[in-house]
C-alpha cells in the first residue's frame, strides 16, 4: 500500500468514526474557546502551533484557547513546558471541550473529529500546513472519485481559510473547492514567527526539503551523491537531507562527508532552524516560498523524467517563475558554491506571502 492508498484509507476511517462523534455533539452548547489541531491531532507543529504559542498567555485568550494533542507522551512534554493548555479526547473533560468549542483551528484538513457535520454550530478555521506552491487537492491534474468526493466536504467543515495574500486567495478556493469569499488574508503564523527569529544564517549549511510524492523515487537519489558530495567538500557546506512526514524516504546507501540526514529527533520543527541555512532545495515543497519570503535563495531541482508535473504541477503564475530560472540556468553545483548569488527567483515569489493584516486576530473576537 502506497502513500496515498494509506492516507485515504486513514480519512475514511476517520470520517466514519469523526461523524458519529459529531452527530453527538451536535445537541450540545458552544462556548467562547477554540481548540486548536495539527496534523492528525498527535502533532505540535505547523501554523496551528505558532498561532496558538502567540495567543495563549495573552489576558483576552484567557481560559479560550486549547491544543488537542492525543499523544500520550508529547502532551506530557507539552504540559510541562507551558502549562495545563493541552487536552486530549480520551479524557472526558478533553471530549467535553473539543465538542463544546467554539471553533476548530485546524493545521490540516483534519478536524478534531473528522466527517460530516464538523462546522456545525462552529466557526472552523483552516490554517494549512504551508503555503500552496504546487497544485493540490481539486487543483490536481489527477485526483481519484475518494479524494473529489472528500474535499467536496470542505465547505461544510470549515468557515473560514487562510490565504498568505492575496495571489493565494484564488489557489486556496479552487484548491478546496470553497468559495473565494470565505478566505481571509494574512500573514501565516509561522512566517511571523519566522521573521522574529530570523538572523544571519552561518555560512555552510544548505537544506534539501522535497515534497511529498504518491510512489515516486525522490529526484535527488538520481544524481551522483559522490559528485554533489565532492562540490559540497569544495565549497566547504554541508547539505542536510529533511524528507517530508508522509514520503517513504529512501535511506543514504552509504555515509558521507557533507551530506547527512536532518535530525527530527534534535531539530523536530524546521520554522524554529530556517535561519539555520543559507538557502534551500527542494523539487516542489511549499518551504521554497518560506525561503523566498524570508530573502532566503532557492534552487528548484527538476528531472526531465519526471512525471510529477503532469500528475501534479505548479500553478501557472509560479510554473512561469520555475520555468524561466530552469530555462536560464539549472546548475545545482553553482548554486551550492554561491547560493547568495541565486535570490531572483525567491525576490518573484515573495508576493505569495504578504505583510500581516491583522485578520486572524479579528477572526477570534
């Protein structure tokens, strides 16, 4: 079973089990709370974790914002590293607070109970877990019937989306099949925070991130790793390796010198090590548009036989901004000698994530 085959039999369970705990809660009151989600609600990370850190000891959020975390043991950390804001469903008071909120703030599709009926009676915001790069869900050139018929819950799940501009208001719409009016724009929370941890990278450290992939072998394993070693070797930088949550990553067949694989056991959360690196490479990621926003260079690495584009692909404005670097100038070894010299590409990205408008803010009050 596939990447995607897993995944969308994960979401149907999670619909049919989410539905009925929704039909539960449907008669309850809502509160003036707002619990907070990530990636199948075990995770700390993503824009729901920078949104939340933001807001949880402020006075006005007193008592109002929560984290769902059913991991046993990172809520454990969790509690102890900020306090009694982290709950769980397996917990009657946890439940009650989950189906008694009044709003979800969600880093994924997934609800803390997923299905039909999770916006009822509530003010559900989508966050996403980075800014659209490349196309996805309806965007897609090729989608199953079971991807169609589960984003078409979309509009019945979340009020509100958030778009990082205004060029994404258009992507996040069609993308999620929601109407262009529901998206408000602002700046992701993690960019925010981002930009106020940012500093001057130190010289030597570049970041492989790709994207996620349904079967396919990752682009970087098809060059000479001995070659790229030796460049990295040359320009005295080492390439650290951060595969995606969902890629069945293939593992290094043998060490090397300058290219090592990127902790998450040490580093968990890469917002918190952007300026760790001097630049970024990647095929598709929506980390390029971090990277861009932060003035960070970008190198896209692409393979002529690569199907992804045709079953994937980038949108066309960010497709013509690709296409005219790729066209000019495909050269990973001058980019790894001199990446600060490589930042035209991220300057004409950088419209996809404005300034902060203060719209999350108002969406709470």
């Amino acid at each position: 079973m596939n990447n995607r085959q897993r995944y969308t039999k994960q979401r149907l369970v999670s619909v049919i089990v989410g539905t009925f705990f929704n039909l539960v809660g449907m008669a309850l009151p809502r509160y003036s709370h707002f619990v907070f989600c990530s990636s199948h609600t075990k995770d700390f990370s993503y824009d729901a974790k920078y949104l939340f850190l933001s807001m949880f000891k402020k006075p006005s959020y007193a008592g109002r914002v929560f984290f769902l975390v059913n991991d046993a043991r990172l809520r454990a950390i969790l509690v102890d590293q900020y306090g009694p804001y982290f709950i769980t469903t397996s917990s009657v008071l946890g439940f009650w607070k989950v189906v008694t909120a009044k709003g979800w703030v969600c880093s994924t599709l997934e609800t803390p109970f997923n299905g039909f009926f999770a916006g009822f009676r509530r003010k559900n915001l989508h966050l996403g877990h980075g800014t659209l790069f490349k196309t996805v869900g309806l965007t897609e050139k090729k989608q199953s019937f079971l991807k169609k018929a589960y984003y078409r819950l979309n509009p019945t799940k979340f009020y509100r989306w958030l778009a990082a501009s205004g060029n994404q208001v258009e992507k996040v719409a069609s993308s999620f099949g929601v109407s262009p009016s529901s998206v408000l724009i602002d700046e992701p929370p993690r960019i925010q925070f981002s930009r106020e941890h940012l500093k001057q990278p130190p010289r030597g450290s570049l970041l492989y991130a790709p994207t996620w992939r349904k079967n396919k072998k990752d682009p970087l394993f098809r060059l000479d790793l001995e070659d790229i070693n030796n460049v990295l070797k040359s320009s005295r930088r080492t390439l650290y390796l951060k595969f995606h949550p969902m890629f069945e990553q293939e593992q290094l067949k043998r060490s090397y010198s300058n290219i090592v694989a990127y902790s998450a056991f040490f580093a968990p959360d890469i917002y918190q090590e952007m300026s760790s690196f001097e630049g970024l490479i990647t095929d598709a990621s929506s980390l390029a548009l971090d990277f861009a926003a932060l003035g960070l260079p970008v190198f896209i690495l692409t393979n002529p036989d690569d199907d992804f584009a045709e079953e994937v692909g980038f949108f066309a404005d960010i497709g013509m901004i690709i296409q005219r670097f790729i066209n000019k100038n495909n050269d990973l070894s001058g980019f790894m000698y001199s990446p600060d010299e490589h930042k035209e590409m991220s300057k004409l990205l950088t419209g996809e994530i404005g300034a902060a408008t203060g719209k999350l803010d108002a969406f709470f009050h």
